[in-house]
C-alpha cells in the first residue's frame, strides 16, 4: 500500500480550506416559482368539492320472509269443510283454513257456550293471513254479534306470517251431534285437536288451542290430553283460554293441567276478567315461567274479552287479547308474527 506523504506548504493550504468550509454558512433552499408558493402552515387548505355520497340501498330484512319458507307448494286459501271423528263414533263439523306456509303451525278455535263455530268467521281467516285470496262473506252464525265479528281494528299480522286454522262446533253445538258421556265435550277438544295434527299442510310438532269459557278449558285440556298419546313428533305447544272455569270435567283441574303443560316446555297465556267467578282465580295459580296470566278490569267473559283497545289491569301496561295472540303464537312458535 502507499501513503500520499503531504509536503508542509501544501498541508498548510489544506487546513486552512477545511476550516473555512466548516464556518461558511449552508447554502440557502431554492425559493419555488410564485405560483407554485408553498402554502403556509397556519393557512387552511384549499377547499375542495364534496365527494359525491354514494347512494346505498339498505337491503330489505329477509329473516321473516326465512323464518316462514314453505318446504311444500301451499293448499288453496279458501276454507274446507272437514269432519272430525270422536273417540265414541261421532263426527263434528268444522272448517279448516290452510296457511300460505306448507307446513305450518294449527291453531285450534274452540267456541263458547254462547255461540259456535262461527264466533271466529273473521278471526280465523285473520290469522291465516291471506286477505288477497280469501275473504270472508256475511257472518253465517247464530251466537253473540260481538266485536270479535268487525276486522276492521284488529291488529296488523305481519305480511309472511300465516296460520293454519281449526275451527269446529262442540256436540250439541251447530251441526255436530250431541254426545252421550258426561266428559263428551271433554273427548271432543281431544278429538279436534288429535285431528288437526292430521290435516294435510299441518306441522304436528307444533299444534296449539285457544278458546272462550267451555273452548277455554277444552284448549288447554285438550292441548294436555294429546301430549299424554304417544304420537312421534306431535305436540300440543300452546294453550290460550280466555275466562277458564273446570268446565269439563277432566280428570285435573286447570292448575295441574296449565303446570304439566308449562314444565314441558310448553306457553299457557290465561286471560280472566278480575270480577269473573273463578276465572281470575284459575289464571293466577300456577306459578310457572311458562304460564302467564293477564286480568281485566270488570267482569266480561270469554269472548267479550276480546274489544278494541280493552287491556288488562294485571300486568300493567299488557296489550289488547288479539295482540296477546300474536304474542303468543310468536313465543310458542318461535316465527314473528307482528311488525
């Protein structure tokens, strides 16, 4: 390797110009062109249009449309008449209005001692919900002419939600014979309920009864009656009395059978006027999580429970009887029902 050896009048020269480049001031940046200047850090910058929102349609909820899918093509909307035999050989008459949805929940209709069938000519197509299908004619019964009979304020059902529905008229009752037994009336909410796990468009896991005074008790005796047979995948889930009383004769009373049904998992909603007999009484005993009880004011019973706008006192603040429907059957079922 050489070295460079420096003589000492060129290492002078040298030093002296490394001492000068270190104390020579930095060589000022080049000031840009005045228009293109850069902008000061205290001024705002330049405003610039607004970006066009974009516009975003909000899909529509499907989890209804999903909740209520037919496996099968739907029945005809408009109502059949059926037959529903008994366990001593009689047939009782009924009507059964197929749901949108193939297959679908059945609602059995049970009647009161006031009326028959016909007491739910407009509910039963309500809660079938095919209102651009079917419609019903002039009331062709021959009971009470109550509020129940006037569509025009009942509550809105949401538009996928359809029912299957059972009406029928107990023995004795319309065109059905009477029965000979003291417990017929009995075997005959028994009988309709068995046949309506039966009917073509029917799921019979999930079959539920509703009714008013002798329909009061044959819903909920009836409902427990069937869960008693040993019918693979059929079941009673629902029960919904208005204005109950032990009326026939089932071998337990209302509390036993509204318990049994509730400790299997199954929804009783019981709905009494407070100054009703016994009614209030028999919907406030069993304590249960799945039996709920709802008290009106005065002493209407069974279907006059059902008017626009008259709510219970017992919970406060409850809806009117065809909301506690709907609430019921979307609790029992688990498919919405209101909007």
């Amino acid at each position: 390797m050489y070295r460079v050896r420096l003589f000492p009048a060129a290492a002078l020269l040298l030093a002296a110009a490394l001492l000068l480049a270190a104390c020579a001031p930095g060589v000022p940046e080049a000031e840009p062109p005045e228009d293109q200047a850069a902008p000061s850090q205290t001024s705002p910058p330049a405003e610039q249009p607004p970006a066009e929102t974009p516009t975003v349609e909000t899909p529509p909820d499907d989890s209804a449309a999903d909740a209520w899918q037919s496996q099968n093509p739907p029945l005809p909307a408009e109502p059949v008449a059926v037959t529903i035999p008994t366990a001593d050989g009689r047939a009782l008459n009924g009507w059964y209005y197929p749901a949108r949805v193939n297959p679908a929940p059945i609602v059995v209709m049970m009647h009161w001692a006031g009326g028959d069938q016909y007491d739910w000519w407009q509910i039963a197509p309500w809660l079938q919900n095919r209102p651009d299908e079917y419609t019903p004619g002039p009331w062709p019964g021959s009971g009470v002419n109550g509020p129940w009979l006037d569509p025009s304020w009942f509550p809105m059902v949401l538009p996928e939600a359809s029912f299957g529905v059972l009406v029928f008229d107990f023995g004795g009752f319309g065109g059905s014979p009477r029965g000979n037994t003291p417990d017929s009336e009995l075997q005959d909410a028994l009988a309709a309920v068995r046949f309506a796990a039966t009917l073509e468009g029917a799921d019979p896991a999930r079959i539920l009864a509703l009714g008013g005074s002798i329909g009061a008790d044959g819903a909920l005796d009836g409902c427990v009656l069937f869960n008693r047979e040993p019918i693979d995948g059929a079941a009673c889930i629902g029960a919904l009395p208005l204005s109950p009383g032990n009326y026939l004769g089932a071998p337990f009373p209302y509390e036993e059978g509204a318990r049994e049904l509730a400790e299997a998992g199954h929804l009783v909603y019981c709905l009494a006027a407070e100054e009703d007999f016994d009614s209030p009484k028999l919907c406030a005993a069993p304590q249960h999580a799945n039996h709920l009880a709802f008290i009106f004011p005065g002493g209407d019973h069974a279907m006059f429970l059902i008017q626009p706008e008259f709510r219970p006192v017992q919970p406060e603040g409850a809806p009117t009887t065809l909301e506690l429907i709907l609430e019921w059957l979307e609790q029992a079922t688990g498919l919405p029902t209101q909007p």
